[in-house]
C-alpha cells in the first residue's frame, strides 16, 4: 500500500484479531506512522472482532483520524458514516456488525440512514462507493457456513445501490478475494470487491 500510487487506504473491519484496547491502542500507533511516512490517508470502519470489548462510541473514539474526523455525515446509532475524497468520490462507509461476535446486524433504521446518504449523494452529484465488513452477495458455495456472514437481500441493498448508482462495494469478513457483478432486472449492475485481509 506504502509503494502505490494511490492516495486512500481503505480498511473494511477487523483491525485486530482480540478487539481488545491493548491492541486496538497498538493498531491506531501503526496507522499513524503509517499515514506519516506514506502520505496517504486511511479510512476504516469496524469488523465483528472489533466489537468484542468496544462499543461503537469507543471505537469511533479510538479510530477517530481515520475518517471519522473527516465524516461529512455519521449515523448516531452505528459506526457508520460518509466522506468526501478526490474526483467527486463519496465513500459510504457502513456499519454492519452488532454487538456479537458473528454474523450481521443491519437493521431497518441503519439501512434509512443508508437510504438517506444515497439520496443526499446523488443530490450533491457524488459518485459513491460503498465499504462494509460482511458481504452483501454470496460469493462462493461455502459462503453460508458462516451464519451470517451475507447480508442477503432481505433489505434490499443491490436495488438500492443500483438506483443509486453506486458501482462499488468493498467487503471483508470472509478472508477470500473475489469480485462479484450484481445485475437488477433494469440491467443496471455494481461490483462487489470482496477482499482476503478480513
């Protein structure tokens, strides 16, 4: 990341394994340097393993320089929130764990707030991508032996993404790399980027 051209490094959760302040406090210090000593900015939102021994309101507070302090938007019920970057780019980065271990907790509300960002984007002319720790399309045929892990379409995120046109999803959780194109019946399509680092 240090050695590319890129300007954002995004982190789609589970910044440490324990979620424990040990090393969440050691994880922020490497951040630092690192944004230091490559001059890029880091954005990240939290994993199901960063949940463990935080509330939201800690880990907003622990990971504050990395986008939360830029936040044009911040949903007061989740660790969610937007913000702007270069080339008329807004990232939707979404909350999606809950306060276990495993599996998804988007509810109704969050999904409203999703919503209302999409909407407040498209009227702002920001062409958005979306970030979350687990995956909103199945991937592989493994994929549901981790309950879940797939957000589904029980909230109807692909429709809403494709209305909006948002055209990238970034996901973790699942540790395996893959890309996935999601087509509506009205042909317009978005790519989920499914990355191997948690």
């Amino acid at each position: 990341a240090a050695a590319s051209d890129e300007k954002y490094v995004i982190i789609s959760g589970d910044l440490t394994d324990s979620g424990s302040e040990t090393d969440a406090a050691a994880m922020v210090e490497k951040l630092k340097a690192f944004e230091i000593s490559s001059k890029k900015s880091v954005f990240v939102i939290p994993g199901n393993h960063d949940v463990i021994s935080f509330t939201k309101a800690q880990f907003k507070e622990y990971y504050k320089d990395f986008g939360y302090d830029k936040a044009i938007a911040q949903d007061s019920a989740s660790a969610s929130y937007t913000v702007d970057i270069d080339g008329g780019y807004r990232l939707l980065m979404i909350d999606t764990t809950g306060e276990k271990l495993s599996g998804h907790q988007l509810d109704e509300a969050r999904v409203n707030w999703i919503k209302a960002q999409c909407q407040k984007a498209k009227s702002d002319k920001k062409h958005l991508v979306a970030v979350m720790h687990h995956n909103l399309l199945q991937h592989f045929a493994f994929d549901f032996m981790h309950e879940g892990a797939i957000i589904s379409n029980i909230f109807g995120l692909e429709d809403l993404f494709c209305e909006y046109d948002v055209k990238y999803v970034f996901s973790g959780h699942s540790h395996a790399q893959d890309i996935m194109k999601y087509e509506n019946d009205n042909g317009k399509v978005f790519y989920e980027v499914r990355t191997s680092v948690r």
